[in-house]
C-alpha cells in the first residue's frame, strides 16, 4: 500500500483562465485491481496560487460513506479545489500575475466539472459532494456518463418533492458524509414516530430512540471502549436511508422495533441502501481536578 501512496503525478503544469480541457495521459499509474484491494481512491489537486500552479495526481485511503461502499473504488475520483485561486500570468516580463475574479474562478470550475475530466481514456463526471465538502470545495467525480450518473443518483432515493437545487444537493450530500457503515438494519426494525411539539417548537427535532440491545450491537461493531473497558453511548450520531440525526438510548424499547426516527429526522424517501452509518457518538468527557475558574 506504500508504494502506491507514495505515487504523484503532476497532470498539468500552470493552471491558465482559459483552459477548455483535461485530458491526461498517465501510462504508470497503478494498477486498479491493486488499488481497489488497498482500498485506495485517486485524488486530483487542482491548485492555483501565486507559488503553485498545477494538477496533480495521488492514491489515498477511500473516504467511508454510503455511496462509496457499494461501488468499485477506481470508478471514482476525489476533486480538491481547496487552494484554488485564479491568476492572470503577468503581460510583461518582471511584472506579477494579478489574481482573476471571483466569476472568472467560478467559470473555470463551472466548465472543468461539465467537461469532466479523463484519465488514459476514461472519462470522470460530476457524481456528488457532502455538505461538508462545500466548505472544503472538493467533491466526487464518477466514470460514467452524465445521462448514467443522474439515473444512479435519482436511485439512492425520492427526491421528486425538492424542488430548490439547493436542497436537493444538500440532501443528495447525506448519503456521501463521512460515515462508517456499522450494520444492515431492515426497514421492519424501524418505526417512525410523531415528534414531541408545539405550534412554535419542535422538542425532538431530530433526536430518534434506539433499543438497548441495538446501541450494545453497535458498541460492538465500532469497538467502542475508554479505558480499555467496553461502553454503550448514549446517543449515536447516524445516518440511515433518508433519515439523518440522532438516537438516544431508550431502556423500554424491546422485541421487533430496535429504532424509532422522528419525523423530522427524515429529508428524504425511499432509499434502497438499508445500511445504518455512525457519524459519531457520545463518548467520556475528560475533566480537570483543581481548574481555576
């Protein structure tokens, strides 16, 4: 796995404003049946400064997420916009390169990511992005067609009734959060239940209940421990189906339902992927003898 972490490729030397296409040749890259056993996924800097101008290529370990897991990892590639900032090369020699602007840097990722980019022949498309990748400006590219991506997205789930382009992103950006898929959970383990409110508050806004013996499975699959000692949290951090938020430890619930969502804890219907993810979960606070307040 070394060797291949160790691979960098510089694509491109100098990031221009008025580059149109990206395709790249790479005729030493590792081989993908060796990547997918390490559980690698290819990684594409796109980095434009005043010290750096270029694209580079690298292997690293795949990111866990729902949509990841149930798919071949060399069909993918992690896009990183993250020190990407647009520069006029200088007109005379001796002068600096003056920053483009924001609409020109937005143009530029705007065609780069409808192009697509192509590696030895094969093309990558826009897939998807976490919210949390928005603040990091990086996303998912796929090898496939446009036409075949909308249809594979379309199929994680209803999203006919989200009509901002906002919203459905954010909620499409559920299913590729960083998450480790602890278990498969049948739909008949669940129930979905009225939120505790008022006409101005939601109490339970997305705070669901998970049995005893369920939180206990969980512990297990993820090795929780403190101190060496196993412990079952109290709240767990999850995202499942079209439901995200999170379920406190309910001692009463027991037999067939294991989890009970809260109707506010669902953004979307109809998820096929019946794989319970845990984002986090409570742990041990550390506390200090003595502190002065």
């Amino acid at each position: 796995m070394s060797e291949f972490k160790s691979f960098v490729k510089t694509l491109q030397d100098g990031v221009s404003p008025e580059d149109v296409k990206w395709e790249y040749s790479v005729p030493d890259i590792p081989k993908s049946h060796l990547t997918n056993q390490a559980g690698l996924i290819k990684c594409v800097s796109i980095v434009s400064s005043n010290h750096r101008q270029q694209i580079v290529l690298r292997f690293a370990a795949a990111p866990s997420n729902r949509v990841i897991r149930n798919d071949v990892l060399d069909r993918f590639i992690l896009l990183s916009l993250g020190d990407f900032k647009l520069q006029w090369p200088a007109l005379i020699a001796g002068e600096t390169s003056r920053p483009a602007t924001g609409r020109e840097n937005g143009d530029w990722i705007t065609r780069m990511l409808v192009s697509g980019l192509t590696i030895n022949g094969v093309t990558y498309n826009f897939f998807g992005h976490s919210n949390s990748q928005l603040k990091s400006r990086s996303c998912f590219l796929y090898a496939a067609s446009k036409e075949e991506i909308f249809v594979k997205v379309e199929a994680m789930g209803d999203f006919s009734k989200l009509k901002s382009v906002g919203k459905k992103a954010k909620r499409i950006g559920l299913l590729f959060s960083s998450a480790d898929v602890a278990l498969d959970l049948p739909p008949d383990r669940c129930q979905d239940i009225d939120d505790v409110a008022t006409k101005q508050y939601i109490f339970t806004d997305g705070c669901g209940l998970i049995s005893t013996q369920l939180a206990n499975h969980l512990a297990q699959k993820r090795s929780i421990v403190f101190r060496n000692r196993r412990y079952i949290p109290s709240v767990y951090q999850i995202r499942y189906r079209g439901y995200k938020g999170v379920l406190t430890l309910d001692p009463t619930l027991h037999g067939q339902i294991q989890v009970q969502f809260r109707a506010s804890m669902r953004k979307f219907k109809d998820s096929p992927d019946y794989s319970l993810a845990v984002v986090d979960y409570s742990k041990v606070p550390y506390s200090n003898v003595f502190r002065e307040w």
